[in-house]
C-alpha cells in the first residue's frame, strides 16, 4: 500500500525554509495537536517521549510540561525546523531523522507522538514497524495523519483549470485501517473526522500553504508561476463553493493512539 509522495529531501527542503513562519499560519496544526494530545490516557510512567516530526517544537514543549520528570526528544526530517525547535529549548535532545527508519534505540521510548508529519511517509507499515522497535512495552504511539479528501476544494477547482497536479495527495482512511489492524501494535483509537477552515479570500489558503512548507510536493508538479490567466480561472471555480463563513478548506485528519504490549 505504497503510494508516490516526493522524495525526502525535497519535503525536508521545504519545510526547514518554511521553519521561520511555519507558527504564523499553523492555525490547523495547532487544532488537530491539542486533540491529539487530549486523546491521551497515559497509565504508566512516561520517563522517555519523543515528538516524531516535531517541527518547531511546539507540542514538545506542551509534552514537557505534561511529562515534566522525563526525557524528552524531537526529531525532524527538517533540520530548519530542529533549529526553531532548539532555540526554544522544546527537549532534551534533537534528531534529524526519519519515521520509516527511526535512528533510536530498540525498547527506549514510552511514547511516540507525531502530529500531522507521516502523510508525507509513502511506506506506513514502516513506520509501524519502526514505533513498534523503539517502543517499550505498553509504550505508546499517538499519531495524526491527512488522508484523502484533503483540500477536496482547492483539488476541483484546479481540474477546471487544467490537468496538471496542484494537490498534495494522501492515502485513504482504509488504508490507515487495515494496515493498523495488520501491524504489531493494538488499536486503542483510530478515526477519521473532518476539520473544515474558512477564509475570506483564495489567496488566504495558499498563503498559509506556502508559508507552512506545505504547498505542492507532488512529483510532476507544474513547475515555475501559474498565469495571471489560469489563477483568475481558479479564483472563480473556487468561489462556487464560498459559503457563509467564507471559502472553505476542508482537511480530512486520522487520529490514532496504538499500544505496543507488554
């Protein structure tokens, strides 16, 4: 169940130049941590936790106070994001590395959370794998993830405009399930709900896109500007789904709290 993403070098590169403004527009990141960290029911003892793609670090420092007697890592396939998240002081230690080849050691960890970093994974049954290694028993991996659906708006909009991929593109909620259900850690929680973001102007979301590190990864992307011509034309194909509230953006998020057992 492996799909096309970008290569890994090219998701670091844009989110580390993304590092300096990523907190200015993390409006849905900050949304969807803080419900992932509420999901937590945590009975044992957290004396090591690390934040898998903890970018700037902001859940880190929300882990450290949470967790304020344990040890605390962040690591980041994005080294401009370690550096943010180091000079606020987020953990312990910082790790550049990546979640379907994890540099920790085997039974080191109590929890493993990751808040919308393993979409950008094409192997997610490696990176099970892998929360399982490092994982001590009854450990626990908290994750959020997109899943398709995903900016269904901004994705329409753009087929009226041409054939060229302009959205990023996700594995399906299914494929969460069933390769969940297959791995070797137990399912405390697993769900799909739909987090929809409202914004005056067209131009708001793909600022915020840019400026998270966010924008179009997808191999064979369009490269260089779009025209003046073809971003009038999604304006307008955008504008028929304006609602009360303003142009919806719609992010289909997975959440899932998995055990290792003992």
């Amino acid at each position: 169940m492996n799909y096309c993403l970008p290569d890994k070098q090219l998701v670091a590169q844009s989110f580390s130049k993304a590092a300096s403004t990523y907190d200015s527009v993390a409006h849905l990141q900050r949304l969807v941590g803080e419900q992932l960290l509420a999901q937590l029911v945590i009975q044992q003892p957290i004396t090591q936790w690390v934040d898998l793609g903890a970018g700037t670090g902001f859940f880190s420092r929300q882990l450290q106070q949470q967790f304020p007697q344990a040890t605390g890592t962040c690591l980041d396939l994005a080294f401009g994001m370690l550096q943010q998240a180091k000079a606020r002081r987020s953990a312990h230690y910082y790790i550049a590395g990546d979640a379907e080849n994890l540099p920790l050691a085997v039974n080191s960890t109590d929890l493993l959370f990751s808040s919308l970093a393993l979409q950008w994974c094409s192997d997610f049954s490696k990176v099970l794998s892998e929360a399982a290694k490092v994982l001590k028993p009854n450990g626990i991996f908290a994750f959020s993830s997109l899943c398709t659906g995903t900016l269904h708006e901004l994705k329409h909009s753009w087929q009226q405009v041409d054939n060229a991929v302009h959205v990023n593109q996700f594995r399906q909620f299914s494929d969460y399930q069933h390769l969940c259900q297959n791995s070797c850690l137990s399912i405390v929680q697993l769900e799909q709900r739909a987090h929809v973001l409202h914004y005056p102007q067209l131009r708001g979301l793909t600022h915020e896109l840019k400026y998270l590190g966010a924008n179009n990864l997808n191999r064979g992307r369009k490269t260089g500007l779009s025209s003046r011509q073809d971003l009038l034309a999604l304006t307008q194909a955008y504008e028929k789904f304006r609602q009360p509230q303003g142009l919806p953006a719609t992010w289909q998020i997975v959440y899932g709290v998995l055990r290792k057992e003992g």
